[in-house]
C-alpha cells in the first residue's frame, strides 16, 4: 500500500496537498491547491505501480497510462470533471481533476436513511438523466470508454445541482473486438460489479458493465439498501429482493428499470445507456425484449404514469381523426 503525502508536499513544484479525500490499496485521491493558478483546488490521484515489476514493465505501464490519460485529458462534458493534467513521478502516476464540491450521492441517501425517509424518485430520475447524459458521452467516444465504478459515492452534487461522475481510476478504453484495456488499476465495488467483471482482466466487459453498475446504484439509492453482490445472487437467484419490497412508494417502471439494468446475464439488459434512458423517463414503456401483448397492455395501464401518456395520446389521435373529417 502507498504511503499517503503529507499535508503540504509540493507534487511536481505546483501542487500543494491540503488533504486526503479518498484512499484505496493503490494510492490516495488528495485535496490540493494549484500554486500557478491562485485559488484553484484540484483533486490530485495518485495511483502506485507494483515495485515489483521490472524495468521494461514498469515503463510499458507508464507509457500507457501517459496514452490513456491523454484521451481522459480530452472528455469535455458537464457531468464529469475536467482531467487537465497528468504525470508520473518514480513508480507513481497522477491524474489532476477538478475538485467537485458538494456531497456524494451516499451521504445524502444515508442522510434520508436516519431520518427514515427515502429520497425522492423524481429527484433520483433527475439524478439518473444527468448520469446516462455522461455515460453516453463517455460510450460514444472513439474508442467507447466504460467508467467500470459507478455507485453512489463516486456520483457528487454540486451546489446548483449539477451531478458529477468522478473517480476516473478503474476507467477503459475498448479496443476493437470489444476488448477492453486498463485506465490506471482497479476491479470496481463489490455490490455494483457485474459478474463479467470478477474476470480480474475485464476482457468481457462492455457498456451493459456500465449499465448493470446503474442499475444497482438506482437501488441502493431507492431502497436504502445494499443490493447483494452479482456472484451471491448467481449461486442464491432468489437473494435480491424487489425493490418496491424495500420500499412501496417506487413506481412499477423506476422498479422495471433497475430489475432490467441488473440482470446477470449483459445480452439480457438493455443493450445502450440510451435504451436505459428511454425507459426510466418514460419514453418507452416496454422492455426492449417484450412484445405487446393483452398482459402487456393490461400491465401498462396498471401504471399511472403510462396509463396517462396512452390516454392523452388516444384522446389526441382521435380529436386529430375529428379534425380530419371536418
């Protein structure tokens, strides 16, 4: 484990640690201030390569975190953090991010939890929106690049309530194939990781990996509770509890959406964070694998929203078919 810098080392003769933020078994996410630009804080991550590698490992490492840091460098969207520097120092590399101010979406999801409450739907919708907004951003790149750590504490809300998706630490680029290679190190958490993920190379993850991670974010967020982890659910199917039994007030289509983000097998969620998006804010009301059939229309108008975007929308058709013949 990296030994963590002390407050006020100088990184690189510009930036000046105030304090650690984060800290994990390769390095540490630290607090600092840029000396050249006054008044501006950063988050300065610090990830530490195996000492055990050798000479012509240890510079392969290096070259491609250089490489890789250099397209993060690139991402220019209003949902994740600027990347405006990178270097690497001896056998430690450092990414430097805007500082996001505000708190990450777990404190505030435990805040409601003590007062035993739950956080709102449509707030957590609004939160989702700006989330999927990111990712396909992020997916649509040049290679596509998958986050592989979304859950609630990487997921930060700035004072005017823009959302962030942070920690770029466990991100990849795919490769063609749908190979997938390393940004800096790491597996992700336990409890948001799908099962192609415990592969420990990643070479079978893909956007679906993302989109399980959501999927499992949403629950923890909605229900106050931990999902159980992908590989107790493989062994135990009947482990995870529906979320709506967790909490009644979650409407049908929010609980559809986190049920189909987290199904174990990828070929069986939705294929795109689009496809995703399309359903938790209603603009498609089935499946992407159902076919409409009298249980589906039956299920639909069980759901209050659905119900009144099909009745609105017949009622339009017909005062159009009206119109038509007058």
């Amino acid at each position: 484990m990296a030994i963590p810098l002390k407050k006020g080392t100088v990184v690189k003769d510009r930036y000046t640690i105030k304090r650690i933020i984060g800290q994990g078994g390769m390095g540490c996410i630290y607090l600092a201030d840029d000396t050249r630009l006054s008044g501006r804080l950063c988050a300065l991550k610090e990830v530490e390569h195996d000492t055990s590698l050798d000479a012509a490992l240890h510079q392969e490492a290096q070259d491609q975190f250089k490489q890789e840091a250099t397209i993060l460098a690139r991402l220019d969207h209003p949902n994740l953090p600027k990347v405006s520097d990178f270097f690497s120092i001896e056998n430690r590399d450092y990414l430097i991010m805007d500082f996001v101010p505000g708190d990450d979406l777990r404190t505030l999801m435990l805040k409601a939890k003590h007062q035993n409450k739950f956080l709102k739907e449509d707030q957590v919708r609004g939160w989702a929106n700006q989330l999927a907004d990111a990712l396909i951003y992020m997916h649509n790149q040049d290679p596509p690049i998958l986050h592989r750590d979304i859950k609630p504490s990487n997921l930060k809300i700035t004072p005017n309530g823009l959302l962030k998706l942070v920690d770029f630490g466990l991100a990849r680029l795919m490769a063609p194939g749908e190979m997938t290679i390393t940004i800096i190190q790491g597996q992700g958490t336990a409890i948001y990781t799908p099962l192609e993920q415990y592969g420990g190379d990643g070479s079978h993850t893909d956007v679906r990996s993302d989109i399980y991670s959501f999927g499992a974010t949403l629950y923890h967020l909605l229900t106050n509770q931990a999902p159980p982890d992908a590989r107790g659910r493989f062994i135990n199917p009947g482990i995870m509890a529906n979320p709506r039994e967790h909490n009644p007030g979650i409407s049908l289509q929010m609980e559809r959406t986190i049920l189909w983000a987290m199904r174990l097998h990828p070929d069986e969620r939705p294929q795109s964070i689009s496809q995703l998006k399309d359903f938790f804010t209603g603009k498609s009301v089935l499946l992407g694998d159902e076919k409409i059939t009298g249980e589906n229309w039956k299920e639909i108008f069980s759901r209050p929203f659905e119900k009144t975007v099909l009745v609105v929308s017949g009622i339009l058709m017909i005062l159009g078919f009206i119109g038509s013949l007058l």
